[in-house]
C-alpha cells in the first residue's frame, strides 16, 4: 500500500515562462498589468482547443509571476501531466504558437528531466552544447526554437557572455539579435516533428467507448467530460484504503446503470482496459461471462464507477461547497467572455441554444482551472466537484435511456494490440524515420547483406566515445549537409601555402561563437617535417611491438579462436581431385592475417542469435544504426559438434 501511495505522488510535471520582451520605461505596477491582460487574451484566443482537452493530470494554465532573484515578472504555468506525454507536447505545440501569435513574447519550457527539448533534439546538438551549459539558452520566440551560443574564448563575441546567461540577459540578445540566435534546421525539425499534427492530432488521441455507468456517472460526465481522467487516475492508482469505499456504495448504486459512451483519451483507456480487477461481492457491481458482447462495456463502466465512488469517498461527510467562489462574480469573467466572443469561441450559436449552453458551461469550468485558477488551499478537489455537481444538475434518468438506444458506435481498439512489425514501425516514426514500403519476410532473408554489419560497425568504431556516451553513425539522408568556407580555404593553404594577409574588418569573425551546427570540425592543422617523422617513427615502433604480440598469440587458444583469412580460403576451395593429402601445416610457420569482417559478423549474429528474439545488446546496437536483422530461423542442435 505505501509503495503505491509513494507512486502516485511522484509526477512528471512541464514547466513554462513566457516573458515580455524588457522595456525600460515600464514601471513594475505598468508591467504587472500588461502581463495580465496578456494572459487574458492568449488563454481566450486558443480556447477553441484548451476547453474541450481532456487532460491527463492538471490543464494549462498561466498566472502572473513577480520578479525574483534577477528573473523579471512574467507569465508562468506549471502542468502535471503524467503518463501521458503527449500533454507535455501539446502544451509545446502551444508554447510555440503562443509566440508566433504574440512576437513580442519569449518563452521557455522545461520539465522534470531540465531541457527536454534538447533531449528531443540530442542527435543534432553542436558539441559545445551539454546540460551543463544549456542553463537559459533555449527559448521560443516568434515561433522558431532559438538557442544562444557560447562564445569559443571569453569577450570574443561582446553581446554573448562567457557563463551561461541570466534571464535578463538572454531577454537582451534575443531582441538584439533574433537572426543570430536561431537552433540549426535539423534542431528545429527533431522538435517540430513531436508536435507535428496539432491541433487535428487532438481528435486523434481520443477514443470513444460504451460504458455500463450508474446514472449520476452519466450526468456527471455530460457537463464535466474531463472528470474522466481524475477518475481513471483515481481508480489506476487505488490502494487498501480507497478500495474499503467501495465495498458497499453510496453515490453511485450499480442499480441505476445505463449504457452510455464515453470519451477518453487513449492513455486513459488504455490504463483502464490493461488492468486486472474483481470487485468486491457486497459492491453490487457483478460481470456478464467474457463471452458476453457487452462484457468489455461492463468491466469498464465497472472500473470507472470505482474511480468515482473513490473521489467521493475522499470528501468530508458534510462537505461545504461556501470556498468556491462562482465563476460569473469573478472581476474578469465579463471581459473574459467578451474575448471568447471576438474569437468566434461559439461558432455562430444562438444564444440559450443546448450547443451554446454546453460550451458556455465548458468555458466556465475552463475559466476557473486555467484562467482565475484559486489557491490549492482553495481549489475544489474532484470529489468536491462531482457531489456539488449531483446536487445542483438534473437527472432525467429517461432521456439517458432514449440516448441509450442510439449510441454512436465504439472506436475501434484494435491499436492496442501492435505486432511487432507495427511497434517497429512506430518506433522508426518516432524517431523520425522515413517510412517504407513493408517488405516481405522472404525478401528480407534475400536482400540481406551482411557488410551492412561489419561496414556499421567500423563507422560505429570510428565515432568519438566518452564516458559520456558514444556517437552513432548517421545515416546520409539523415546528416545536415552544411559547408564550412574557412575549413575549405584552410585546406587549400595547407596544399598551396598561407595566403597573404588581409586588412581589417569590422564584420563579425562568425569563429568566435560556437556553431549551432553539429557538423564535426575538421582538423586541418599544420604538422612541422620533425613532428611528423617523430610521428611515422613512433606508428612504425608500434606495428612492429603488435606484429610481435600477434606473433606470440598465434597459436594459443586466444589466437586459434578467430577466423583467418587463410582457413576462409581454404574452406571456400573445392578440390576436383580426391586427394588423401591433408593439410600437414607446413605454411603454419607464415601467421596468416585474422579475418576481421568474418569474425565480426559470425560474434554478432552469434550475439543476435542468442538472444532468442528478445531485445538485446546486438540488436539494440544494430538497430540503432539503421541495421535491420531478418528473424533468426537457424535451428541449431542442441549439442556441440566437437573438434576433431
């Protein structure tokens, strides 16, 4: 029980700052007002979308924060989103937008892991760039991902500091050089590809269910549809004690049932479909056998029934609705409806229709989470919401069975269910890459060429290794084609000699901060003649001292184990004439050289093989350099065949 208490509270959470581009002759009381008026406007302008989100934890929300600490007064949100990423990428989405509809704004975003959006991007980030470093450098400002580089020797750029800058700073040089400070295109398109598809994907992450629900339940979710998720997270993270409420119910008795459709987002389903639970006897709530066509709509109302009669249990017995405040005495909420208004919120509705009282309620709920958000110790928790809502809503328990006899169909949730193609396919996506015809098995096993092994691991080998990690291969289409002129020039110097020296200018020497590019530099220095014999004597000492180890290791276990290419050789040769001649070794005096490709190849398809189809460290390498292996079909015998 404590250990499930203990993951409950730990939650991932997106943090997110828009600022004011600085101007010097606002006051503080001047500054504090703007900002506010600015979060009226963006939170009306985009809530065609935010209304209606069904959010994992905690909606988006912006509030007025004061300065502190050398950080200006701005505006500032914070959401808990959970299992579900994708909140943390539509708030993203929305972050990016915000800027692009608002220039003089400049907003950065992070999360529990710090610069997630580097993270997103880390294939492509310049070398320099590392979280050490990265502290306020990422920002969104007119809808493009800014990053501000460091400068390669301290004061050699005047307007970059040397140290990571502070918020006002980093304010400075983005209104100062917006140009200057853009992320590389292959930055910016690792980001854009997360949040490509909005808002369209909204309606994509849902899905629509029957549910076997108590009446209140249905009514409930008729005006609050987003309650949904705080009872799904209620009942997928219960413990002992919230289940000792639901031994006999008390708010939603499994008598007043009615079939209905719910709308959850794919996350909330899926955590409601995965797991496994049999409700207690004297609950009421009792299953039709699997075989039953409406038994998946039973267990699911069953399970969300559980969630909302947890949420209740959790308020007091004589709960007081007097902290809430209503939403329509609110000071902004007259001006807040006229800007839903001039943002065509209710697409031309009349006024007292069913449609325009449904999205008016939405806006209500939507102005008091996100906009006139009270204090914690203030806000109704969701019980709180649920019993206020029974006492106050209708409940024409005939209209939900007129409804219940046209129900729109089920989604179909056969996405839950992914081969393994599918989950490869969707990790490839995922990882931006291009999608491809689907090839056969049979064609697989017969365009398979296994030097795309050795050659990928010779590229793998080749890269830079830290104790920080170490770098992949890129494949072609995947590497950024840039040009560096100077490197190009430096390379004509070495070949034809230096060039005579220029006279100054007063342009900007672009060396002097760090590239935004990922490009390795080239080294292209100059190696005086001694250097450079001291350097070909040295790699000659060296291949002597390993052509002597080679020597000695020849014939031992340890050099008996690798292929040579003279045993390939012989192997391959097929002699015509039934000759009794063997091989006496009389050419065993001469070190045949190893086979580095063969052995290669023949260890990581014994690795491959090994694993037996479950992921592991040759597939896992392989695959993450673009290699794809063909399923392993080679049955061995169970015994060794032993050497003769």
């Amino acid at each position: 029980m404590e250990e499930t208490m203990k993951l409950a509270t730990v939650e991932d959470t997106v943090e997110y700052h828009l600022f004011l581009i600085p101007d010097e002759s606002r006051d503080p009381e001047e500054h504090k007002e703007i900002l506010q008026k600015y979060i009226e406007r963006i939170m009306s302008q985009f809530a065609h979308m935010l209304a209606p989100y069904i959010w994992q934890n905690q909606p988006f929300n912006l509030k007025y924060k004061p300065g502190k600490g050398g950080v200006p007064a701005h505006m500032f949100g914070m959401t808990k989103f959970g299992d579900n990423i994708e909140d943390e990428w539509f708030i993203v989405y929305i972050i990016k937008q915000i800027t692009k509809e608002f220039p003089e704004l400049v907003a950065r975003i992070e999360d529990n892991d710090g610069e997630f959006l580097l993270i997103e991007a880390a294939d492509f980030l310049p070398k320099w760039l590392d979280p050490d470093n990265s502290t306020n450098r990422v920002f969104f400002h007119r809808g493009e991902l800014c990053i501000i580089p460091a400068p390669r020797k301290p004061g050699a750029v005047s307007w970059l500091p040397a140290t990571p800058p502070t918020i006002p700073q980093a304010l400075n040089i983005i209104s100062t050089h917006p140009e200057k400070i853009l992320a590389s295109e292959s930055i910016q398109a690792a980001v854009n590809r997360r949040i490509k598809g909005y808002p369209e994907k909204i309606q994509a992450s849902l899905h629509q269910a029957h549910c076997f629900l108590p009446a209140g339940i249905v009514a409930v979710l008729k005006h609050r549809p987003r309650l949904v998720a705080a009872a799904v997270q209620a009942f997928y993270l219960r413990d002992p004690i919230d289940l000792r409420s639901c031994r006999i119910f008390k708010t939603f008795l499994p008598e007043t049932r009615i079939m209905t459709s719910v709308t959850f987002t794919k996350c909330l389903y899926a955590q409601l479909v995965q797991q496994r639970f049999v409700p207690d006897r004297r609950s009421g709530y009792r299953l039709p056998p699997p075989s039953h066509p409406q038994y998946r709509a039973h267990e699911l109302g069953m399970k969300l029934a559980h969630g909302f009669e947890i949420l209740c249990s959790k308020c007091g017995p004589h709960f007081s609705d007097s902290k809430k405040s209503l939403v329509t005495t609110s000071p902004l909420w007259a001006s807040f409806l006229e800007s839903l208004k001039k943002n065509d919120y209710f697409k031309g509705l009349i006024k007292g229709s069913a449609q325009y009282q449904e999205r008016l309620e939405m806006a209500k709920n939507y102005f008091q989470l996100s906009v006139n958000r009270p204090e914690s110790s203030l806000a109704m928790s969701p019980g709180e919401e649920i019993l206020t809502l029974l006492q106050t809503i209708p409940l024409d328990i005939e209209e939900f069975k007129k409804e219940e006899a046209n129900l729109p169909p089920e989604d179909d949730d056969r996405w839950l269910d992914l081969s393994p193609d599918q989950l490869d396919q969707l990790l490839q996506e995922a990882a931006g890459k291009k999608e491809s015809e689907p090839i056969s098995k049979e064609e697989k096993e017969q365009n398979y060429d296994l030097t795309q092994v050795s050659e990928s691991m010779k590229a793998f080998i080749s890269k830079v290794s830290t104790h920080k990690g170490a770098e992949l291969p890129r494949e072609p289409s995947e590497a950024p084609i840039t040009f560096d002129a100077d490197s190009f020039l430096n390379y004509f110097d070495k070949i034809l000699g230096p060039r005579p020296p220029e006279s100054g200018s007063d342009d900007l020497d672009e060396e002097d901060f760090e590239c935004l590019d990922s490009d390795d530099d080239l080294d292209l220095e100059m190696q005086d003649p001694g250097k450079e014999a001291s350097l070909k004597g040295t790699l000659n000492n060296l291949k002597s001292y390993m052509a002597q180890m080679d020597q000695e290791l020849a014939h031992t276990s340890i050099g008996k184990s690798f292929t040579t290419r003279k045993q390939v050789e012989r192997v391959s040769h097929t002699t015509n004439n039934n000759s009794d001649e063997e091989d006496s070794g009389t050419g065993e005096s001469v070190m045949a050289p190893v086979d580095v490709d063969l052995n290669l190849v023949s260890n990581i398809l014994e690795s491959y093989s090994s694993q037996a189809g479950l992921p592991g460290p040759a597939s896992n390498l392989l695959q993450s350099m673009g290699v794809q292996l063909p399923d392993d079909t080679d049955h061995r015998p169970t015994s060794k065949p032993t050497k003769d």
